[in-house]
C-alpha cells in the first residue's frame, strides 16, 4: 500500500504554534488598561508606567504589530499584495464599527449613571449632549474622540498605512522601518496630526502618525526584517538597567516631588506632549524595558500559559473583544467608585470584578471561536474516513 497522498486529498499545511510570549503581555496590557482607565482607582499609582518613562499603550502597540505580521504580514509574502491589502481593509471596517459601538455604548451607561453620581458622569460627552447632529458626524469622521476611546481610531490609521508601507518594502527590504522612522521624526518637527475635537482644535491624543513606528517596529521584528539584539549581552544589559533607573528617578512622582530639581529635569525628559507623539525617551524606555524581560522570559516562553499565566495567556488571545470590555468594564467600576467610595475594599471589588470579566470574555470567545472550527474538524475527519473506506 502506498503512504504518498491520493490526487483528490487536500495538502493541510500545519499553522506555526501561537507564540505564548505575545498572548502573556497582550492579556498583561488588558488588564493594565483596565486599571488605568477606571477612575478613582487607586491601583493605578502602582502600575508600570509610574516606574518608568513608557507605558502599556507602547505594550499594545508593538504587540498588535507583532501580531499583524503574523495576520497579515505573511499574506503580503504568500498570497500578493492585492489580497493582503483586502485583508486589511476589512480588520480596519470592523475595527471602525466596533469603535462606533463602544462610543455609544459608554456614552448609553455615562447618561444612565448620571442617576447615581450626577452630571460628572457625562462629561466625557458633554458634545454629543449639547451638539447632538454635529457631535454624531465627527464621531463617525473620527474628528471627534472622547477621553479613553481614541486607542482604536489610532489602530485604524496606522493599518490603513500599513498596505503603504509594505508596497514600500517590495522596492527594498528595510525601506518599511526607515519610511515609518522619518514620518515619526517628521511629526516631532512640523506636529503632524488629526483633529481630536472641533470645539477645542485639539488633535488626536495617541497621534497615529508618530505611534505606527512602534508598531512597525513590532511587525518588522514578527517578520524576522529587524533580528533582535541577542540575548545578555553585557553591555546591552547595563545600558538597559541604566535607562530603567534613571525612568524609576524621573517619573515616580513621590520621589521626584521629595528632591529638588527633579521635576524640572522630568519636564524637559517628559514634556506634555510625550505620550501624544511617542517621544524618543518613551520608545527608548520601552525597547530597553522589552529586551530585558524578553532575555528573562525567554528559556520558560513555551510554559506561559500554565498555572498563573494560563488567564493572561486567555485574555491575550482574544484581545479585541477583551479590550472592548475592559472599556465598559472600567467605565462601570469608576461609577461604583463614584458611588461607594474609594475604600481599600471597595477598590479591590471592583479590580477584581473588571478582571474576572475580561477572563469571562475570553471564555465565552474562545469557546465561540473553536465550536465551529470543531465541528468543521469533525466533518472533515468523516469525509476523509468515507473517502479511505471507499478506496
């Protein structure tokens, strides 16, 4: 009997395994936006970014480019650039109305709250509520982005680039990182950005313009176009340390308030505009925080989704869903801290409760995603079993 495939059998080509390293920080930065966007929450203070100069939105950004080069990226290798970029397209309509839906829905429990803590509840929408029509068309022009809901306009624009930039490296390999490296510079010399708020003309708070080099960055590295330095270096790893310290000195605020002249030297490392067009101290705080957690993680990468890290590892598989709920989750826990104080306990309920929904969402997805793929599997395996009983 012969083992060579018959000419009707179809060829599966096994996917590559996920890689848990990215799943484990994509689940950490939800549960690190969940906190850092529930207001009143005081485990905020205690969050990574207080120790440093970067903070989880640099995380969500290189993750999802390093996730895109393994959605998209091989698509533009494999399948031609027409088809890659349809791909695109369509992450980006999605992505558009789940972004018009969170909006309204935040705006819905905002107007609802007002019962229970009052008008601060609303403020976030006070334009939709005095504008109405206006308010609603820049909503959908994207001209318009209430506070904490601007992260997934910034992910549009910087996929919307994305079919450019890969266009871009058809001409030359590296020419995708020095394109995205010179629009981040040329943001920091002419401010190039979009309209955040046709009331006050302020631009997009994540300017995407200079936040696509982080994810680029992350694609290029998914992509093997950029090798990571290797691991332990003991010059690389002293420069890291040094630029941590010198984060955990300039940017804990307790300390920086406790010795003169640190705030003055924290404003011209920091300025007000650092997070709104990634300044270079942010992205060199990121990278150096990366390449020594990656150098830490690395040997134990392939068991991140066992006892503790088995939730995150979770979470981080279904990061659009989680995020979506980490939105509502949150907005809902600063009403309750609004409403029942900020005690030590009831600040633990309502971190608790935020995570156990991400952790619910992501069951509830997993579990929707694989039903089908299961029974498409099993209908499979039927349809081969007749096929060799025939034979």
């Amino acid at each position: 009997m012969s083992n060579s495939p018959s000419k009707g059998a179809a060829v599966v080509v096994p996917r590559s395994p996920r890689d848990q390293r990215l799943d484990f920080f994509r689940g950490m930065t939800m549960l690190i936006i969940f906190i850092a966007h529930t207001p009143g929450n005081s485990w905020n203070d205690w969050i990574p970014a207080r120790f440093g100069f970067s903070s989880g939105t640099e995380l969500f950004v290189f993750c999802s480019g390093c996730a895109s080069a393994g959605a998209f990226g091989r698509v533009f290798q494999t399948r031609g650039w027409l088809l890659a970029s349809a791909k695109v397209l369509r992450r980006i309509w999605q992505i558009y109305w789940v972004q018009m839906c969170l909006v309204l829905t935040s705006a819905t429990l905002a107007y609802h709250a007002q019962a229970f803590v009052g008008p601060v509840a609303v403020q976030r929408f006070v334009p939709l509520m005095d504008h109405g029509l206006v308010a609603l068309i820049a909503l959908v022009q994207l001209s318009w982005l209430p506070e904490f809901l601007d992260i997934l306009p910034m992910y549009i624009v910087i996929l919307a680039l994305l079919p450019v930039m890969e266009a871009l490296g058809r001409l030359y390999r590296h020419l995708p990182v020095l394109a995205s490296a010179s629009l981040w510079g040329w943001v920091h010399v002419m401010g190039l950005n979009f309209s955040g708020n046709p009331w006050t003309e302020d631009g997009w708070f994540l300017n995407p313009f200079a936040w696509q080099f982080c994810f680029m960055l992350g694609y290029s590295f998914g992509l093997k176009r950029l090798v990571r330095p290797a691991r332990r270096q003991r010059s690389m790893v002293a420069l890291c340390v040094l630029v941590l310290l010198l984060g955990v000195v300039f940017s804990f605020q307790p300390l920086v308030n406790a010795i003169p002249g640190l705030r003055d030297i924290q404003a011209i490392l920091v300025p007000e505009d650092a997070k709104t067009n990634l300044s270079p101290v942010r992205l060199l705080h990121f990278l150096c925080l990366a390449y020594l957690v990656l150098g830490w993680i690395d040997p134990f990468s392939d068991r991140l989704d066992r006892g503790f890290g088995a939730p995150i590892v979770l979470i981080g598989q279904q990061s659009l869903a989680t995020f979506v709920m980490s939105i509502i989750a949150a907005e809902l826990g600063g009403f309750i801290l609004q409403f029942a104080g900020t005690g030590a306990f009831v600040t633990l309920g309502v971190n608790v409760f935020g995570f156990s929904v991400l952790l619910v969402t992501a069951v509830v997805m997993n579990f929707v995603k694989r039903e089908p793929q299961s029974k498409s599997n099993g209908k499979r395996d039927m349809a081969d079993s007749d096929g060799a009983a025939k034979q």
